[in-house]
C-alpha cells in the first residue's frame, strides 16, 4: 500500500529517502492469520474499565482481539472525523446521540437495521440512532440532566432542603431566595460560553412547556411558537439570580458551595466529592411550567455504538456492539460511573438499583427526557439555538424576536441542498502532480530565459555536493510542507465535505464566499487585535525587562531565568492555569477586588468585551520573557565605547537608551517583530484550549474560524481557502517586513 | 550615587515583574502538592456526617444498617446542644448473638491516602461499649480497628472525641492492585450483646501536603510513558535538527547552486505557513505513508525546521573565511570542511537552535494530538490535555501533570541559559 500510495505521490526521491526509515515499526505483526482485530473507539467509560470489559470479551471470543482507543470529550469527536476522513477510522465507535444523524447521512455507517430488530424491544433510546426509518447503531448508554441543590443553601435560605423546587415558579423563588443571601451567593448557574450546555440546559424549558424544534416532517421550525417564547421568557428571567458562567465555572462554584441549584448531569456525583468532599447536595427531577400543566422534561442524551461502513469485521464488530450494550456489562459502567443509565430496559431489576434506590431518579427523568430531532444538520442548529441563548442571556436580547430570527435561519437549512458529485482521488492526485510538475518546469524557463549565470558554470559533482547538504531539507519540504500545501491548494477550489469525502469543483467559490462572510471578516478583525494588541506590549516589556537585567543588577541570572520560565511552559499548561485564575473566584478577581477595582460581570473568558483582552494578556505573560531573551543578546553586543563617549558628552541614561540603545537594536527588534507578526496570526491553541471561540464568537481568530469550518462543519474545502487566505496575509506581513530589514542593511 | 540609585530602581522593578511572572508558576506547585482541593481553596477535612440535614450524611450518602443472624441496628435522631432544634446526634440501637453481625454503615467513597486522621465523637450508653471501625472497599475488602484501642476501658456514658491516625489501619488492604486506597463505607460493627451508642460528627482530617499528586498521575497513571515519549521524540528531532540545519544552513551560506534564491524565498515562506493549513493533507500523507500512531509520524515531518535554517546559515554567513580556506589547502573535503571547521565553530549558534527546538518538541500540542491514537504514543501535553478533559477540574492532580509537563524544559533551560545567551549575542548580528 504503501508504494502505490507514494507512486501516486509521484515523488520518487521521497520515496527514496522516506523508504529508510519507513521500515522498521510502522505495523504490528498479525499474531495469527485467522485472529480478528477490531478497533473500537470510546469516549465515556475510561481506560481501566473498558480494557476488563474488553479483555472479558477477548476470553468469551476467542480470535477476536480488541484494539481500544479511549478518547475525551472535548477533541474525541476531532479524531473521529479526522480519522474517517484519512480513511483510518475504527470498526466500531462511540457517538454522541447528537451526531448519529449527521454521520448516517453522510453515509459513513453501516446500516443495522437488520440485525438489530430482533433487539429492539429490549432497549430504549432508539429515535437519536434512526435515520429515514433505518437503524444506524444500537443505544448504550442514557444521560440526562436533573437538578442538583446544595441542601445546606436551601436551608440557610429558609427553604425545606429535602424538598427541590417542582414547578417553574419555585424554581425562581428558590434562586431568588438564595441570591438574597449574599453578593458571593448565586441562585443558579446559568451555562453560556461553549457548544452544549447552553441549549441542553434551556431546551428542557421548551419541551416541559410543550414546545417543539422542528414539526413532525422537519419541513418548519416551530422556535418562534409562544410555548417556546415563553421559555425562553422565563429562562432570562432567572438571569437576575444566575452565575452565568462555562459549565466547569459553574460546576466547581457550585462544589465550592456558592451557587443554589444548577442543571446538571451525572458527572457531578464524582466530580463534586472530588472538588469538595463537603459539600452537602441534593438531586430532583427537572421543574415543569406549573403543579397542573406542562411536563418535567430533560434532555435526553446518551451514547450510541456505531459501526462504521469501512469494517472490513462486520460480524465481529455486531458482536462486540451486542456484547457491550447487555445488562452485566452496561451495570458495571453504571457502578464505576455512578449515574449514566443503561439503555437496556431489564437493568432496573437489577440488584444495583435496589440497593441504590437515590439513583433510580435517572431512570425517572429518562421517562419524561426528550431527544432533539436526528436531524442531519442538527449540528448547525444546536449551535443557533447556542448562540440564541447566549444572546438573551449575555447580551438582555428580546427572546422573542431572537427566536424569530433563529427560527427563519433554521428554516433556510431545512431547505439547504447537500453537497453532491465526486471527484475521484484519482483526479486530485493527477492535478497534484501536474501542478508540481509544472512549478518546476516554469522554475527551469525561467531560468533558461534569464540566461546563464555564475551558476551555470557550476560542475556536476559541485551540484551533487551541495544536493547532498541539501537533501534533508528538500525531502521534508517536499513531502511535509510542498505537497501538502498544494493538496490543500486543490481542495481550496473545492467543494469538499470531510466526512462523506464527497467532492465537487467550485472554482473561486469558496474564497468569495469567505471573503463576504461576516463572521470571517470579525475572525479577521480579532486576529488584528491580537496582533496589534500584543506585539508591542510584549516588545516593550521585554525590551524593558533587558535593559534593566543589563544595568548589571545582582543576581541577573536568577531574574533572566524568572522571567523567561513562562516561555518553557506549554501552552496547554498556561491554558489550564490561567482559566482558573480568570475564573469568577479567581485570583484576577481577587486582586481587584483587593484594590477595590470593578470586576467584569460575567467573568473574563465569558465577556465578549474582555475576553479577548484576557487571552493577550495571557499571551503576553507568556511571551514576553523569549523576546526579552533575545534583546538581552543584542545589548550585550553594543560597544561599550559608545556609551563612554556619551557619557563624555554629558548624556544622561534617558538620552543614552535614545541615542545608542534603541538604533544599536534595530535589527534584533525587526527580527523580533516579524517572528512575534507570525505568531500573534497563527494564534489558535490557547483559543482551543480556553474559549473555543467563545463567547458570540467574541474570541474567534482566523485559525480557529479555520478550524471550525473544517472540522466542526466538514467544509475542508473553504476551511483550505481561509487557510490561504490567512497565509497570503502573513507573506504580505513578512515581505514588507524582510523589505524593512534589506533597508536596514542597506542604510 | 546615581549609578547605585539606578541599580536599586532596576532590581525594585525587576523584582514586581519577576512576582508577577511566577506567581501563576508558583500556583501550580503548590497546588499539585495539596492532598485535594483548588488553587486557592484547602478543605482541612471532609465531614462524613453530624446528622444535622436530612436522612443522607452530609456527603450525600445513604446512612444505613445491616445485620444477620438474630440481630438488630435501629437509627435514632437525638436533638443535641447547642440548638435542639437544628443540632441533631445519631443514637445506635443494637442487638446481636453470637454468629450473627450487627453492623451500621455510611457510605464515604474516599481515597484514603489523603487524610491523616478520622475523628468522631461518641459516648456509649446502656452497655454498649465497644465496636469496631471499619473501612470497607468496594469489593467488601475491610480494615478494622477496634475502638478500645483508643478508648481504654471502652466508652463511657461522656461525649468523648476519638482520634484515630489512619496509619494505624493496614490500608494496604483496600484496593489492592489499584493507587488509590479507596474505602466506600464507614462501618461500626458492634460486639455480642445489646446497647445504644451515640455518634457525632464523624471527620476525615486532611493531610497537609502530599506527594500523592506525583505518584498517582506518574506511576500509576500514564504520565511515565508520555514523559518518555515526550523526551525520546525532543531529543531525537532536537539531534536531528542540529546536524541537518547546519548542513543546509552551510550550504545555503557557502556554496552556489541552482535556484538558490528561490530555495531560500521557499525556507522564509514555510515559516510563515500556519500549520493548520497543512493539517488535513499531511494527516492524509502519513496515513499512506502508514505513520499514523508512530513515532515516525512525530518525528521525520520535524527534523529540519525553516527557522533552525535560517539561523544557522545567518550565522555561518559570518564566519571568517579564512579557517576553511586553509583546510581547503591543506587538502579537506566538503564533508570534513563542515564536520571539522564548521560544526565546531557554530557551536552557539548550535546552542540557541538546540534549546528552541528542544522547548518546542516538548510543548507542541497540535499535530501530537492529531497524530496519536493510544496512551503508548502521547506525549505530555497531548496526555494533559486529555486528562483534564476526562478529570474535569481535579486542580491537584491536573497541576501534578503540568508540573511534570513544565519541570524538564524548565530544568533545560536553568541548566543551559548561559549558551542560549552567549549564542545569541555571539549570532545577534542575525538578520
């Protein structure tokens, strides 16, 4: 495979040179030609549990061996995707309910639906895993959200604490009176700032309320119904007593014992004993609209194993989706998890369930729980009715007429074509290739037409040893930079659905629609601000930081290594600590409120006016110290004559830093700068890591605009277009800039 | 006089800068030693139960009773000073022949290792004496003690406050096999006879610092094999770019060959291209290649990166000639010239690019995570990032695996700092 892969590539000395290494270690060895190895992905259970249910089923089938793959919850679904679209995806997975339909439309599941009747009495949740009326997955594992209380809240409050609110005004009241005990005490958390829990959280409001997404046929949106109105109405109500905060916030403010009640899921029996083994909680089914109406509605989610259309194991691969949904199996899930609930129906006569009779409150609200519509284009609306709430929440939108513009939007997606048509990989490649070849040929005219020059007269054997020094860097750019730059360059032209890998040329499509996107030019806009908002604090810290280390100050490897530490540190490290510190109770906050300074409300990472600035400040911290570093450098190489003949002069140090220092460092503050440029425009794992973009898109770079659009979206072809976008933009940056540096050198 | 004034203004700022730059560092320490909590917040102890709110104890578990044989346990709330209303105690009622148990559980789910003491207070009343404390796992593995062991002469008809240093349980019991030493129920079980104990505020007491944190996410957990990773991976792709930089950043500064210029465009242009660009087609390359969840797929993209180029053929371009040229007379080849004159010449140079590309194997995040698919294959971050998306904010063990993720380069850098800077001031005639 691999060499009809690298002929295609047409790249012979790649081959040649990637051939040496590519040998040893690139795959297993089968342990018997008759042995079955499925790769199984998952998301829910954990690394230790699922390797002795796996291993249990080894032993039960023997000549089956499980490949397994744990993922998380936050970058599993990127693998999945990602790994579909290389062709590399596993036999069986785990999806969330949210995306079955949208994988089954595009075709990459395998249809179950004939195995799969015979069962389908035994086990609940099957609306999320059908699509037009055929099975693509078997239910495991149901989620819902309840409401958690802290007990000991609900009784300084006045409130009974064995009693959680039932209906939508004692839920209010509930909040209300808790809010009143204090500035540090909120009644609810409310979950803005991320892709889920906002609309999971608020939909069950509608639903109680007898509201509905989509009618029966998925031809209308019914959000701008008066029932959700007024659900809507009412969740915004609550805001006067909410923490309106990312789900995490509110989860460990609540542990911390600061917040009411909150909307939740099961996670919380583990994670808060772990947060604060102190805290005293209590669980209820989620308040309908009134004691005579409405329902107690929830959101049903939940787990389901699919299998994907390239098994090469099918029956394996049923068997093992079959072994894995059976009671004894999903119980000892249930046990280590504490809270999910099987899907299978006969798990409630369970010996577990009678002896933890607290935790049949799931299977209460499963009964009343509702799934969204299997919509394939789900995804794109639960971010709308997102954003929607984010709006009426964040920014005292009118939710009326918030629901009715979400509304018009989701109708133009029912209507919305899919993308059809296919070019061949075959095609691609071949123009590949043609584009290679033909990048080196113009190379070779244009050379021949400026005619022969010192070069020309070089020797053979002079061309081959300088080839040689070269090599390295020709194979690795050639594979790993050139190719793929024009693969993506090919894709750029394209329409080209990542999942279903489904192809189509549409020329310059792709850029104009970018270009009059607003939401690319506001990306465009932010990227701007990062930049141009932290190069030159960063380059006036560090370069002050330099000039006093070099005043000979004592100990100045001890302030050198200080202050460059944050620079050593991962990114991802940086991330995690600092969006504690930005948190409501954190360490930002505290020191504000120590000088008696406003603090933003809601907190930094959810403020669309502060969040970005929260994330460049960051990005400053830990920046500044590799730049101070380098400017430390190039003072060192200042002749210290110049500094003595202005003294001479009668320069005092003020003058000095004006006169000598600042012109002797030109070159290393341009180098600096072009280096920082690069950088602030690249600028994507601390978004990643910290608001996904958030909040209303306030903290959305072009790389992460990229991101999202490839791979949240699938559309890889214009998320290849923003990328060339973006990459001109920063050629642009860095030409003008090497321009400034010939003048320099010139001058 | 001036000259000093300055000096004292210099390190006073230095100083506020360098507190304001290690404090988010410092957090991180101190907290990955904590036995539980958050950055900022300690908890002293975990209260199991003063049966002041409801049926359940304080940690939201059930409190129960179990017996067998001709036994009986009967729960009783008492109300209690200081406020009778609100104050409430927990009176035990048992009875139990002989061969039958008789015995009173709460459920605690806690890892044991974090506390130094469980505390209750407790008086006895109507012969009930003595019991034993036991701490049960989730599959009925139990330690025991027996309460007279701390209470000569058994319990007394007075509130006496019982201390018990969990030293004196043999731990090792519960959960073999597994780090943590979980116990998920509290029991008393009650001796032969009949009687009425009474309990209240039942307590684990914390630990003060601990390096659990360390053990938990190193040893038993998988941080030992993304450290390995992470190190094999940086010094392999910081070797490979020492040599092969400097070799074509020496051919870039020395030698003539076709399309150099365009050679050159091509170095500065690929580091202004955003890696994300790349990212589908180079996951699709590696997969025909069959990388995919290798070591090869984190390495060989890696091992010349444009900026090392750059720099090194920025600082051979201002080497003196002279040293070359003689060997050149003297008679050495190409290979020998950059073997013998110019790697050990570009030392500094070698310093500088060696650090940067270390720090940046070790850290990168992106194109690992893409790239790797089991715990085998992770390196530190990608590790990190997962475990704090699968552990939600468990601050303690989170800041252990960034300190181990942050410790090495940090450790690289305080070790090497004079070359990086020597090498840059030595090459800062760079550009």
């Amino acid at each position: 495979m691999k060499r009809i892969a690298l002929k295609r590539w047409g790249l012979g000395v790649v081959a040649l040179g990637l051939s040496l290494l590519a040998a040893p270690g690139a795959r297993l060895p089968a342990a018997s030609a008759d042995e079955v190895t499925l790769d199984f992905w998952e998301l829910s259970v954990g690394e230790e549990l699922m390797r002795s249910l796996l291993d249990k089923f080894e032993r039960q089938n023997p000549g089956i061996r499980i490949r397994f793959q744990q993922l998380s919850w936050d970058y599993g679904l990127d693998k999945i995707i990602t790994a579909i679209a290389a062709g590399n995806a596993p036999d069986v997975a785990e999806l969330g309910t949210d995306w079955v339909a949208q994988f089954s439309s595009t075709g990459v599941l395998k249809d179950l639906t004939e195995p799969l009747t015979p069962v389908k009495d035994q086990f609940l949740l099957w609306d999320p895993a059908t699509y037009q009326g055929r099975l693509y997955g078997v239910p495991w594992l149901a989620g819902t959200r309840i409401l958690f209380y802290n007990r000991a809240l609900f009784a300084r409050a006045g409130l009974n604490p064995d009693q959680p609110p039932s209906t939508w005004e004692d839920l209010r009241r509930a909040a209300k009176a808790v809010k009143a005990l204090g500035p540090e005490f909120y009644g609810i958390g409310l979950h803005v700032g991320e892709a889920y829990a906002p609309w999971q959280e608020f939909l069950p409001f509608l639903w109680g309320n007898g509201g509905e997404i989509l009618d029966k046929e998925w031809s209308r949106c019914l959000l701008d119904r008066p029932a959700a109105v007024e659900a809507l109405k009412f969740y915004q109500s609550l805001k006067a007593y909410a923490l309106v905060e990312r789900q995490p916030q509110v989860n460990q403010l609540f542990a911390e014992g600061k917040v009411g009640i909150q909307l939740s899921g099961s996670w919380n029996f583990s994670l808060i004993p772990r947060m604060n083994p102190t805290l005293n909680f209590g669980v209820g089914i989620l308040p309908k609209p009134a004691s005579d109406r409405g329902t107690p509605a929830s959101f049903a989610g939940g787990e389901i194993l699919v299998m994907l259309k390239a098994s090469r194991h099918p029956e394996e691969a049923l068997k093992l989706m079959l072994f894995l949904v059976q009671e004894e199996q999903a119980i000892s899930i249930v046990e280590a998890q504490r809270n999910i609930t099987p899907t299978v129906k006969s798990a409630i006569h369970h010996p577990y369930y009678r002896a933890h009779p607290e935790q049949r409150l799931f299977f209460e609200q499963v009964r009343t729980a509702v799934a969204p519509p299997a919509h394939p284009e789900w995804v794109k609306m639960q971010e709308r009715i997102t954003r929607v709430v984010e709006e009426v929440i964040l920014s005292n939108r009118d939710p009326e007429e918030a629901l009715k513009e979400v509304t018009a939007s989701i109708n133009r997606l029912l209507v919305a074509p899919q993308v059809k048509g296919r070019l061949s990989d075959a095609a691609v490649f071949a123009t590949l290739l043609a584009l290679l070849a033909g990048l080196g040929i113009g190379a070779w005219i244009l050379r021949r037409r400026k005619g022969p020059q010192g070069t020309a007269r070089l020797s053979l054997s002079s061309i081959g040893v300088s080839l040689t020094f070269l090599s390295p860097w020709l194979i690795t750019f050639l594979a790993f930079s050139l190719t793929p730059l024009l693969h993506s360059l090919v894709l750029s032209f394209c329409r080209y659905n990542l999942l279903s890998s489904k192809m189509a040329f549409a020329g310059l499509g792709n850029f104009w629609e970018v270009l009059k996107d607003p939401d690319f030019l506001r990306a465009l806009w932010h990227t701007v601000l990062f930049a141009g908002g932290t190069i030159p604090p960063t380059m006036v810290l560090a370069l002050f930081a330099a000039v006093l280390i070099n005043v000979k100050v004592p100990f100045k490897q001890l302030y050198q290594a200080g202050l460059f530490l944050p620079v050593a540190t991962s990114v991802i490290v940086i991330a995690t600590i600092f969006t504690y510190l930005y948190s409501p109770g954190g360490l930002v906050n505290r020191l504000l409120q120590t000088l008696h300074l406003p603090v933003p409300s809601p907190s930094w990472l959810l403020n669309t006016k502060w969040a970005l600035p929260a994330i460049m400040m960051m990005n400053v911290w830990a920046s500044f110290g590799y730049y101070m570093v380098l400017f430390l450098a190039g003072l060192q190489t200042i002749p210290i004559e110049l500094y003595e003949a202005a003294s001479m002069d009668g320069a005092n140090e003020w003058q000095k830093f004006w006169a000598i220092t600042l012109p002797q460092l030109k070159p290393i503050i341009l180098l600096a700068t072009v280096i920082n440029t690069i950088h602030a425009f690249q600028v994507f794992p601390e978004i990643f890591a910290m608001t996904q973009g958030g909040p209303l898109g306030a903290t959305t770079t072009v790389v992460w605009y990229l991101y999202e659009t490839g791979f949240h979206r699938f559309d890889m072809g214009r998320a290849a277009a923003v990328g060339y976008i973006l990459f001109l933009i920063t050629m642009c940056f860095s030409w003008a800039q090497m321009r400034l540096f010939k003048m320099e050198e010139q001058g | 006089m001036r000259g000093r004034l300055i000096v004292a203004g210099a390190v006073a700022a230095l100083t506020v800068m360098l507190v304001l730059t290690l404090t988010p560092l410092v957090l991180m320490f101190t907290t990955s030693l904590k036995p539980t909590g958050t950055l900022f917040q300690r908890a002293q102890q975990v209260l199991v139960a003063d049966f002041e709110t409801g049926a359940l104890n304080s940690i939201g578990g059930p409190i129960e009773a179990e017996v067998m044989g001709d036994a009986s346990v009967e729960k009783e709330f008492l109300p209690a000073e200081p406020v009778p209303g609100q104050n409430r105690v927990m009176a035990i009622h048992y009875r139990r022949q002989e061969g039958g148990a008789a015995r009173w559980l709460t459920r605690i789910a806690q890892d044991m290792r974090k506390f130094a003491f469980l505390e209750f207070r407790v008086k006895g009343q109507v012969g009930g004496e003595s019991f034993t404390v036991d701490l049960v796992d989730l599959k009925g593995r139990q330690t025991s003690l027996p309460i007279t062991q701390f209470l000569r002469g058994g319990l007394t008809t007075d509130w006496e406050t019982v201390r018990i240093p969990m030293k004196a349980f043999n731990l090792s019991l519960l959960s073999p096999g597994l780090p943590e030493r979980q116990a998920e129920d509290l029991v008393l079980s009650f001796d032969e006879g009949a009687g009425t104990v009474v309990i209240d505020e039942i307590r684990f007491l914390f630990r003060d610092w601990t390096l659990n944190n360390y053990w938990d996410v190193l040893i038993s957990g998988p941080f030992g094999r993304y450290a390995v990773n992470s190190l094999g991976i940086a010094l392999v792709v910081t070797f490979g770019n020492l040599l092969f930089s400097t070799m074509v950043g020496y051919a870039f500064a020395r030698r003539e060959f076709p399309f150099k210029k365009l050679a050159f465009f091509m170095i500065i242009g690929s580091i202004a291209i955003p890696p994300q660009v790349l990212m589908v087609p180079v996951f699709i390359l590696l997969k025909h290649l069959g990388w995919l969840n290798t070591y090869w797929a984190l390495i060989v993209p890696n091992l010349v990166a444009p900026f090392n180029i750059f720099l090194m053929r920025q600082y051979i371009s201002k080497l003196p000639m002279a040293v070359e040229e003689a060997a050149r007379i003297d008679g050495a080849s190409e290979f020998q010239i950059f073997t013998r004159v110019i790697i050990p010449l570009a030392q500094p140079a070698l310093a500088v690019a060696g650090i940067n590309t270390f720090m940046g194997s070790w850290n990168t995040f992106l194109y690992p995570f893409l790239l790797t698919n089991t715990v085998e294959m992770r390196t530190l971050p990608v590790g990190l990032a997962l475990y704090k998306s699968l552990h939600g904010v468990d601050w303690v063990h989170l800041m252990a695996g960034s300190a181990i993720t942050a410790l090495p380069v940090i450790v690289v850098f305080l070790c090497f700092q004079r070359y990086i800077i020597e090498g840059l001031t030595r090459g800062s005639t760079v550009g």
